[in-house]
C-alpha cells in the first residue's frame, strides 16, 4: 500500500505491545513499516522491468522480516543507543516491519511472501494501493489512542483495521457472487477469474474471466445491492503464444516472459503496435484501456523492453469512473 498507509499500521503495530508513546518509537515504527519499500532503489535505466521485479520482491518476504528489522534497529541504535536498549528498539522494529508484506499482499500488485522457498507473487484483491476510508480513519483512531488513556481508545486502532478487512472480505465475495451470476447468465465457463477492487474504494470492483480463450472485463458496484457494469471482452493468448514469437533465450524474450510472471498471466498483446499490457490495471473498471505495460523493438532482441504508463484520467474518464460509483448504466442482479 501507500507509504503512510504502511507507516501508520506500522505504528498501531509497535504501540499494541509498547506502552510507550514517545515520539522515537513513534518515528521508528513508521521506518520500520515502510523500510521493506527501499527496494524501490533497485532500479536500472537499461532495464526498466528491473525495478518492477525486485519491488515487493525479498525484502517484503516473510524470511527476510528478522533481517529488515535488524538493518532499521541497526540504523536507530546507533543514533539512540542513550535512550534506548537495542532490544527494545529491535522488538518495535521487527513487530512494524512485519506488517508490511502482509499489508501489500492485501492488494492486487502481487507480494513475493514466501520467498525465496516460491516465486508466487501473492496477491489477495482485498483492498486497493490506497485507501482514503481505510487509512485517513485509522490516523484518527490512532491519534484518540495517543491522547485518551481509556483502554477502548488504546483498541481502537486495532478494531479498525480488523474490520476494515473482514469488509473487504465480504464486499469481495459480493463482488464474485454477482459475477458467477453473470458468468451463468451468459453460459459461460470461466477458467480464470479475477476480482480485484478499483481505485481507492471498496464498492466498485474491476473482474475479468476467461472463456473460450477471450478476456471478459467487467466491473460490479456493491454499495446496496450488487449491480453489473457490463464492459468488453479481448483475445487471450497463453504465455506460449505469445512467447513464440521471441528469440527463445534472446534478452526480448527473457523480459516479456518476466512481464508475463509480473501480471500473472493476465496480459494482452498489441502486435500493431508492439505493446504488451497489464489487463489486471485501467483506471475505469469495465474499460480494456491498461493503465501500463511494456512497447517492444522486434527488429534488435538483445534490447531491454521500454515500460510505458497511461495517464488517462481527464474529466472525461473522470466522469465515466464517478457514474459507475454511482451504479450509472450498471444492471441489478
């Protein structure tokens, strides 16, 4: 998630076994909630999908957790090593450290949890990369902890995170029932399927399926009742397909197979125009418009792919995003 979405849960985490709530162990939880991110630093100009790769690669792992919280004690202690035992800056470290994977797995991105014993990019479609609802409350909640003594307010933090997910859960189980119905109403057999929620809400869901070897994207809103936002449907080629038409072996071939490992399968390829894109990501939930992917020179093998974003939010877009929120042109089911 966001880096302060990350520093705050990495705050509630080290306040709920420290009773202490000094400003430095205030500063070193938010670090240690959002160290894992430095991997961001792990980049290349040559080789754009370097940095797309190693984001919420190991250090994001459950393995490298007692590690991360070293390096960020290391860090503290030797700043703070008169007002603080490096054990105690240790435990604050590791218990904020710890929830960061885990918090990034909530979303779409994929998150490399179990490296290095898998290479899964786990990726649980509960709540987006940012969440106003989720995080804007919960720095509240937190900060009545900070100053109100009563225990309920010591909680509160806790409370809110636990239910914010447990309704996530539920809005994401709304969202697939409505679009099994879908998937029965069009008598289809869906042999991958995708929920994952839009930007920065729980109600509106971006879905995709696959049947007969065709992307269906679709969008359902659950405010009330849940409702279909019927959008379109694309050509889906398998990783092989789509792979043959590389040099096995050659540097273009190793960075479209990673890309495909990156998406998880759900990409879709623009041979007019050279473009691999990302389906699992459009700013309008029901459009086939990918929000990035990667362009591609046939003519040289040996060169990186170039990464490209679309940044498509005009008023117009804008607009068609708010009246699927508000469940505009969308049918009951």
């Amino acid at each position: 998630m966001d880096p302060i979405s990350q520093a705050v849960v990495g705050v509630t985490a080290a306040k709920s076994q420290n009773k202490s709530n000094t400003l430095l162990v205030i500063l070193i939880a938010a670090s240690a909630g959002m160290a894992p991110d430095l991997d961001i630093l792990i980049n290349s100009d040559k080789n754009p999908l370097l940095s797309v790769a190693y984001h919420r690669h190991f250090t994001h792992s459950f393995f490298f957790i007692p590690f991360g919280a070293l390096i960020v004690s290391a860090f503290y202690y030797f700043f703070l090593k008169n007002k603080f035992t490096f054990k105690r800056i240790y435990l604050i470290s590791f218990s904020a450290y710890a929830t960061h994977g885990l918090l990034d797995a909530c979303t779409s991105y994929g998150t490399l949890l179990y490296w290095p014993f898998s290479n899964e990019r786990v990726a649980w479609n509960l709540i987006s990369v940012i969440d106003p609802v989720f995080t804007i409350t919960l720095i509240l909640f937190l900060f009545l902890s900070f100053f109100f003594k009563k225990k309920i307010f010591f909680f509160l933090p806790i409370i809110w995170i636990l239910f914010y997910f447990f309704l996530c859960l539920a809005q994401k189980n709304r969202a697939l029932n409505a679009l099994n119905d879908l998937i029965n109403i069009r008598n289809h057999k869906a042999t991958q399927i995708l929920v994952k929620p839009s930007f920065g809400n729980i109600v509106l869901w971006r879905t995709i399926y696959v049947h007969e070897n065709k992307f269906y994207i679709d969008a359902v809103n659950t405010f009330k009742f849940s409702h279909i936002c019927s959008g379109t449907s694309m050509i889906k080629e398998s990783p092989n397909e789509i792979l043959q038409n590389f040099k096995k072996g050659s540097v273009l071939y190793r960075d479209v197979k990673k890309f495909i490992w990156f998406s998880s399968e759900y990409v879709s390829f623009d041979r007019k125009n050279n473009m691999i894109s990302d389906i699992r990501y459009a700013f309008i939930p029901n459009s086939d418009k990918a929000l990035w992917g990667i362009k591609i020179n046939e003519k040289n093998d040996q060169e990186h792919v170039r990464w490209y974003s679309k940044n498509n939010a005009n008023n117009k877009v804008s607009d068609k995003f708010f009246s699927l929120l508000l469940s505009k042109n969308c049918t009951r089911i």
